[in-house]
C-alpha cells in the first residue's frame, strides 16, 4: 500500500509552521545565552574552574573555556604546502546466522599533499577475524566477552586511531612537508562509556597509547572533523552561568533548563562566526574525557566553514600549541572547501573504507566457498536464507 | 623496440575490449594498434583503439566543476585543478575501447577472431612501429573493422589506415593497396567509399 500523501502533507505543512514557531523561540533563548556569555567571558577563568568542580553534579554536559569565552578569530594564513593524513573505517560484524563467526574491520587510509609537489595514496587495509582468541576478550578473572555489535565496533575505533598514527609515521619517513592528522567523527570515544570498566580500559588504554601517545611522540598536529555537531557543552557553560549552584528549582522536575533544546550549533549558528572564523578553544568535560584521557584530554573549538558549523577536536598537547591551532584552523577549512563542505581527504578515507551492501553478499559467497574447499559444513541459518529472499 | 605497457584489461568480449590506463589521462591515440595478453600464453590479441574517455571509478561517481576562484582570491583552471586536487589522479580513470581485429600465434598473425577474448586484468602494450607495420601489411583487417556496426567505424579504419601508410616504405603504394581492398568491400555503398577515400588522400 503506498503511503498516502494527501494525509501526510497536511501533517508535513503542520510541522512546517510548528518548527518556524519553536525557531522564533530558540531564537531568543540564543539571544539570552550569548548575553550572558558576554557578559561572563572576562571571568572565563572562573567558570572554567566551577565547570570543572561541577561537571559530575551538573544534568547538562559542561565545557571548560581555555581562554574569553567569546573569543573568535579570522582564518589564518594558509599553509602553502601541506600534507594530510587521514584514515576512517567501517565494519562487517560478526552475524550469529552465518555459518562461521567471524568479523572483518577495512579501514581507509588517505595521504593527500598539497603544494609544490602535488601528490596523493588512497588505500584500503581489510582485516578478517575468526580466532577463538580474537572473537572473545577474556579479562583477567576469566571473565569473557564476545566480540560482536558494540565490541567491533569499539575495536574498529580504536584501529583507526592506531592506523592515523602509523600512517603519520610512514610519511614522516618520507616527506617534511607540514603533517596534519585528521580523523573523522569526535576523538572523545563515548561510545565506551557504557561498557564495562574491564572492556572500556582495554579498548581506551590501545587507543591513547598507540594512536594518541604515538601520534604526540612523533609531533604530529592531530584534530577529527565532526559535521554538523550536535554537542551541547558551551551552551552548558551558559546554563551553568544562569544557574551556577544548580541547585534544584522545581523538585518534580529536577533542574530546569534555561534554554531547552539548544546545542552549540544553534548557540554559534546566530552569525556570531563569520566565514572562515573560529570560536574560542574549549575543553570537553565529558566523563571518559576527564577521568581517563589524561594528557591526551580533548579540547575542541567550532568552525564556520561557510557552508555549515564544523566542530574541530584535538588533544591537549595540540590545543596547547597555538602554531598548531592555526595551522589545523586553516587545514580544516582548506580542505571542507576543497570537498564542496566537508573534508575531501575525509570524504576519500570514507570511500575507501566503506562496505556497501554488494560487498557484504561477496564476503558472504565467498565465505561460503571457502568453508564448502575446505569440506566444512555450511550451517548458515535458515533463518538468514529466508530473510534474503522473498518467497511468493 | 621494447612495447610500452600502458594499462590492463578490465572489460573484454570477443569483439572489443575496454583497457583501463596506468596513468590518468595517458591514453594511445584513437586509431592506434594495441595487444591485450591472455591467459593462453601463446595467444595475444590486436585492437584497434577507439571512445577514449575519463570518469569516476566508483560507479555512479560523476566529476564536478572544480574551478574557478578560491576562497583567498586566487583562480585556477585546467592543469592546475589537478595540483590543487592531487586526489583526483586517484579516483579518476582513464579508459578506452579497443576493436578486435586479429590475434597472433606462435608467431603468426591472423586477421580472424581469436579463440578467446583477452584475460581481464592482463596487459596492455602499445604497438611499436615494427609490429604495426607487420600486422598491417595485409588489409584483411579491414573487414572487420567496416562491419563492426560501430557508429565511428569509418573514421577509425580511415585513421589507422593512415597510421599503417605513413609507416610503409613506400606510402603511396600502400594507399593504392589500402584503395583497391576498399573499393572491393564499398562497391555497394559509393558514399562510404567516397568519405573513407578522402580521408586516406587529405
């Protein structure tokens, strides 16, 4: 049955002019938050401090200004020679219907140099894992944990960031054009908190010492691009302000939130950058971020690229070099040009590492094939047969 | 003369086959003889080149306009997109179709399909001046070409004939040759004879 549309645009226009209202009023809630960040922005030190006594108490994610809130500048000279690196990746999980369990990480691995000598390696490194030991963690009570969903993807975060810094190092060998290392997506790696402490260190502890740690030996300027941002952690700063005791207001609804629904990309989306601008530098105060990141604590500032807000990453080490802060400023918004928006050299490690639909079915095949050569029996579910083809 | 391996096969039938080029726009001339190489070691396979073009490797991929004003002022266009976009050289590719006119064997050159088309992902070599003079000493090619049904058949024997002549010892006797055979395959159509014989003297 086709959707009706006679009934879903009615419901489309209804929403049209429910959102126009709520901008009207986000509007003005930015309005009101950046009045008091001007305000605040002398005393930056201050709320830097209360943040950072505050951010396990506080229900809204806090930031740790570096420098006067408002702070912002214009872009910066352009490096006439540069080198990337850049490295994504992705992931074909382990799937309990198949007939072996196995999983594969392919990650894309992008080296883009601009300048005198022009010069460009795009690759990709796929990594099959069918072991007893690497389909299961076992901790040191013997507890085990399967590596599959959650777990996979975890461990392909971790390889970029060890891939990014051996990368790094290859070229270095090879080349002393200026090095930037960039990554995809935010270096904070949330998606560990939920995990257990066990699993969480095992994963973090390879990712801060072989791609972070590796990366800040080999004096590597390092940043991730995150597209359209939906952290809220400056605009925490301005809640924080309104309410620095945060103490509770309304007992039956705990806290309330000055400024319902707004991130840093509507605070930062009033005009206040303009093109090619970038904010003042900020510290994530995000748990994992403070408590197990160390010295590789992650800082970030926002960018106005021209087409969208862009929120730049970097570890402590790099946000404390302000040669470095100027040249990934400039890098950044260099290379979201060159790519119509978005990083070219993210958008070609993307490319290289994607698993479109028709690889899966070849892995699958071939998976198969292998298992049928070596006279194994190919137990794949019938579940999985059923679910591939419609039966009429 | 050692051949130049310019690129590999990555599309072949018994008729035609596409080359994809080592190197971003390096393609041989349209008109030029090229050999494939296949999977029977005795066999190596001549084509004719022909609908040379660039695009995107990824399917579906389409190039955009690059050029044009940068955001510090500067313009560039042409050449200088491609040092601007050193990627580029990356995710484009250059290829070409090549018609099959004939294959040789342990030596021997025959103006016939051969047994097999060539083996995807074997080589590719231009022809050096030697052997396309060998290959075009005898017109039986010529045929195959005319009745290729392709759309540009006529412009691509006229250019590799003209090719083959100005590699002969003596030019003129060789398009008088080349005239006589397409006389005999044209004697219906007057009109083609008249434009390929053209193309042979301008």
């Amino acid at each position: 049955m086709p959707l009706d549309f006679n009934q879903v645009g009615q419901q489309i226009k209804q929403m049209g002019g429910d959102l126009r209202q709520t901008a009207n009023h986000h509007d003005q809630l930015v309005a009101h938050a950046w009045a008091k960040l001007e305000e605040q922005s002398p005393r930056w030190e201050h709320w830097a401090r209360h943040a950072e006594e505050n951010y396990l108490r506080s229900p809204w994610l806090l930031a740790a200004p570096a420098e006067p809130i408002i702070n912002r500048y214009q872009l910066p000279k352009f490096p006439p020679n540069y080198c990337l690196a850049a490295v994504d990746g992705s992931q074909i999980d382990l799937d309990r219907h198949w007939a072996v369990e196995c999983y594969l990480i392919n990650l894309g691995l992008v080296t883009i140099q601009y300048g005198q000598q022009p010069y460009s390696k795009l690759h990709s490194v796929p990594a099959l894992h069918y072991n007893d030991q690497e389909l299961l963690l076992r901790d040191k009570d013997g507890r085990s944990y399967k590596m599959a969903g959650a777990l996979v993807h975890a461990e392909r975060d971790t390889r970029e960031g060890i891939a990014l810094a051996r990368l790094a190092q290859e070229i270095l060998e090879q080349s002393t054009t200026p090095l930037v290392a960039m990554q995809d997506g935010t270096l904070i790696r949330w998606s560990l908190s939920g995990l257990d402490p066990w699993v969480r260190a095992h994963f973090l502890q390879r990712y801060l010492d072989e791609g972070l740690a590796a990366l800040r030996a080999a004096d590597v300027p390092t940043c991730s691009y995150i597209s359209h941002p939906k952290a809220p952690e400056v605009t925490g700063i301005a809640r924080l302000i309104v309410n620095p005791t945060l103490n509770n207001t309304n007992k039956a609804e705990g806290l309330v939130d000055p400024y319902p629904g707004i991130n840093d990309t509507k605070l930062f989306g009033n005009g206040w950058l303009g093109d090619g601008e970038r904010s003042a530098l900020f510290k994530s105060l995000s748990k994992i971020n403070v408590e197990e990141y160390r010295d590789h604590a992650i800082y970030f500032f926002y960018l106005n690229v021209g087409s969208e807000l862009a929120r730049i990453e970097m570890p402590e080490w790099v946000a404390q070099r302000p040669e470095w802060v100027d040249l990934i400023h400039a890098v950044a918004y260099d290379q979201a040009h060159r790519g119509g928006g978005y990083p070219v050299a993210l958008a070609r490690a993307h490319e290289q590492a994607v698993v479109r639909e028709s690889d899966r079915r070849v892995f699958r095949q071939m998976i198969e094939q292998a298992l049928w050569h070596a006279r194994l029996n190919n137990g794949s579910s019938l579940k999985q047969d059923a679910k591939a083809q419609v039966r009429v | 003369m050692t051949e130049q391996r310019i690129g590999e096969v990555i599309e072949a039938s018994s008729t035609q086959w596409t080359t994809g080029a080592y190197e971003l726009l390096n393609a041989p001339p349209f008109g030029s003889l090229i050999k494939a190489g296949c999977h029977d070691n005795d066999l190596c396979i001549y084509g004719l080149v022909y609908d040379i073009r660039t695009g995107s490797r990824d399917l579906g991929g389409k190039a955009m306009v690059r050029g044009g004003r940068r955001y510090d002022g500067s313009e560039f266009y042409d050449g200088q997109i491609y040092s601007e976009h050193p990627d580029l050289a990356a995710v484009l590719q250059t290829e070409w179709s090549a018609l099959v006119i004939g294959y040789e064997r342990a030596g021997r050159i025959i103006h016939y399909l051969p047994p097999q088309p060539p083996t995807v992902h074997y080589s590719v070599h231009l022809c050096d001046d030697d052997t396309v003079e060998r290959f075009t000493q005898h017109c039986d090619f010529f045929r195959m070409v005319l009745h290729a049904n392709l759309p540009i058949a006529d412009e691509l024997l006229g250019t590799a004939i003209r090719h083959a002549a100005a590699l002969q010892a003596n030019r003129r006797e060789y398009e008088l040759y080349a005239g006589r055979e397409l006389a005999r395959l044209l004697r219906d159509d007057y009109d083609r004879l008249r434009v390929l014989v053209r193309m042979l003297t301008s």
